[in-house]
C-alpha cells in the first residue's frame, strides 16, 4: 500500500474525479431508475457519502439530501419502493446521516417504515429471506448487501438488538446453504424449493460463482461489524466467515492485471472477462478487514494490485473520467448466462464500487501512516 499516489493523484481524488462525473450526468432527482428509491441510487450515493466523510465537501451531502428528498414524501412516508424486493431497502443506509445533521422526523419515520418491511419480509421454511417477492423461496448473496448495513446501523442506533440477531442469523445460513467446500467461494442464490431452472436438484444451489454477488457480502458484514458490539453473540462468527470469504477470493485474482473475473473461478475459460466492479468490491473488502485487524497485513498486496488494475482502465472523456466492464444487473443463470451480460460505462453498481474501493484505500493508507 505504500505510496499509493497513482499518476499524480491520491485514492480521494480519484473518488472525487467518480462523483464528479455522474454529478455533472445526472442531476441528483434524474439518477436512474428516476423516482424509485432503489440500491442502483443507494450504492452509488452511499459511496458518495463515504466520500463526503472524507474530503468534507458540502456538495456530496447536498446532492445526497436532493435525491432522497425527492423520493420521500414530505410526511416522511416513502412511496417510490417495492416492499417486495431487498434492493429497495439499501439506500436506507443514507438517511441516518441526514438525520443526525437536521433533526428532521421524516428520515426516522421512513427508517422505520423500510426496517418493518425488513422485519415481516417473506421467509423459506429455514427463515432465510426470499430476495424478492418474484423470487419466492430463494436466497440470493446480494440481499446480504442490500438489507444487512441499514439493520445493523438501525439497531446501533436506535437500540433494537433483533436487528444484530436478524443480519447474523442471514449471513450464518447463508453460508451454510451458498459455501463451497473446495473452493472456499459462495455461489451466487440458494433456491429452497429446487424449483427453479438454474437450480441443481440435490441441492438447490445456482451453477456459478458470480463475481459481484460475492463482493457484495464481506463488504456487507464489514459495515455490520462497524455496529455489532464487541461482545455480541456469533460477532466472532461473522468476522471468521467473512476472513474465509476474502481470503478464497485473493486466491482467484488474475496474475497479470490484478483484476477478477465476471465467473470467479473460471478465468481463462472462453467467453469469461476481467469486471470492474467485483475487483472494486474486493480490494475495499481486502483494505478494510486488515485495517479493522480481521486479515493480516500481506493481504494489502491483492489490494494494491486490484486498485492500479482499476486505475489503469480508466478512461477521460471531457475532462470526466469513465470506468468501464461494469457488469449490468443481472438474474441467476448459468456459464453462458453471465458471460453474455451487458457491460456499461459508469454504470451506478461500478461507480458506487469504485468509490467504495478509492475511500477504503484512503482510510487504509492514513491508518497505516503511509
């Protein structure tokens, strides 16, 4: 990690290049999809807002404050989500910040709005929550991501410990039904009912170890950690689990770019591309677990080597820098399926990735007083 100011710049500016961008794209009401409150906003803000944590600049927490304000309702009510999918709970995450800064009721009351949908969600018979309402019975790794942060900060925050039981008990099973045993990754969704297509009959399990679902989930379980008391039943659970993650990940980096595959375990194989927003997610993963003491020092050398692989994709366009090979949102599938995904430019999944990754490279490079 040492030195890591790459051609002339710092990973805080490199965040601040990001966040300019899609500023100067969208305004903060048009960020798509335009009036929902959903995660393709919320991870892209909530890696804004880790910015504006840093640098201080008012114009990140002004922007944040327009988008949700104009998708919360002046009663506090929140009308632009599907209380039938995780997706739209993740940007939740954002309005403890504004509440705390203005004492404004209507944050609490749609905090609590999104964490009763969290809490009376659809169940499988082994208490695992359905990722959406279309997708009865089944697991899938991103719903770690989108409800676990916003629970575990909502019961720090307001006292309601079910919520520490509730993410642990998620990411426990989780991987119980997801975990490879020979490879150590966890496969993209679990499907209680083996009903679905792309589920094996045995098991239940999807076929592939998608990149970005796994990357969703240490970066989850270490923001929960930031919140679950030191002392805390399974809190030592979920740090072994999410080390174990992270350290059968590093071992399926690509040699010579420092990147990770769309299919995790299958580089090489034909059809299979380096993706952009995996790497980010895994190399903030990697940054933080050694800076919270969960993963030792060695480790920051997959992290320094997916970052200057990021780093030297980026492109300049008018002076706004674009990252690209983001993967699209996608469904669970097979081989074929997730190699034929569309990719985009400064899509919100990457760009939200890669604002994760530049913000915990520079909380790293301060804690280690390089």
């Amino acid at each position: 990690m040492k030195n890591m100011v790459y051609k002339g710049k710092t990973a805080l500016e490199y965040a601040k290049e990001a966040n300019d961008a899609l500023m100067k794209k969208f305004a903060p009401e048009d960020l798509p999809p335009k009036g929902h409150f959903h995660y393709h906003q919320g991870v892209f803000l909530s890696g804004m807002q880790k910015t504006y944590e840093l640098c201080k600049e008012e114009k990140y927490y002004e922007y944040i404050k327009a988008w949700v304000d104009s998708v919360i309702a002046g009663d506090g009510s929140v009308n632009t989500f599907d209380k039938g999918q995780l997706d739209d709970i993740q940007p939740g995450i954002l309005l403890f910040m504004l509440y705390k800064r203005t004492g404004d009721d209507r944050y609490k009351k749609a905090l609590f709005t999104l964490l009763s949908v969290v809490r009376d969600f659809p169940k499988n018979e082994e208490g695992g929550f359905w990722h959406k309402d279309v997708c009865p019975e089944q697991m899938w790794l991103d719903g770690l991501y989108m409800a676990g942060p916003v629970c575990a900060q909502f019961a720090a925050e307001f006292v309601e410990k079910e919520y520490f039981d509730l993410v642990i008990f998620q990411a426990l099973l989780m991987e119980k039904k997801t975990k490879d045993v020979k490879t150590g990754l966890w496969y993209h969704a679990w499907d209680c009912s083996k009903k679905e297509s792309w589920a094996d009959p045995v098991t239940g399990l999807s076929p592939e170890f998608w990149g970005r679902s796994i990357g969703w989930v240490p970066v989850a379980l270490l923001e929960e950690l930031d919140f679950i008391p030191g002392s805390y039943k399974n809190r030592d659970e979920l740090i072994r689990l999410t080390t174990d993650l992270i350290r059968a990940v590093c071992k399926y980096q690509d040699e010579k770019s420092g990147l990770w595959y769309q299919v995790v375990d299958k580089g090489g194989m034909e059809g299979n591309w380096l993706e952009s927003s995996c790497t980010c997610l895994f190399v903030a993963a990697v940054c933080k677990a050694v800076r919270n003491g969960f993963l030792e020092t060695g480790y920051l050398e997959y992290a320094k080597k997916g970052y200057k692989g990021i780093l030297d994709r980026l492109k300049y366009n008018e002076n706004s820098v674009i990252i690209d090979n983001i993967c699209i949102g996608t469904g669970v599938g097979n081989y074929e399926h997730y190699c034929a995904r569309p990719t985009g430019e400064n899509d919100l999944h990457g760009a939200g990735a890669f604002l994760i990754m530049c913000t915990e490279i520079a909380k790293t490079q301060t804690y280690l007083n390089y």
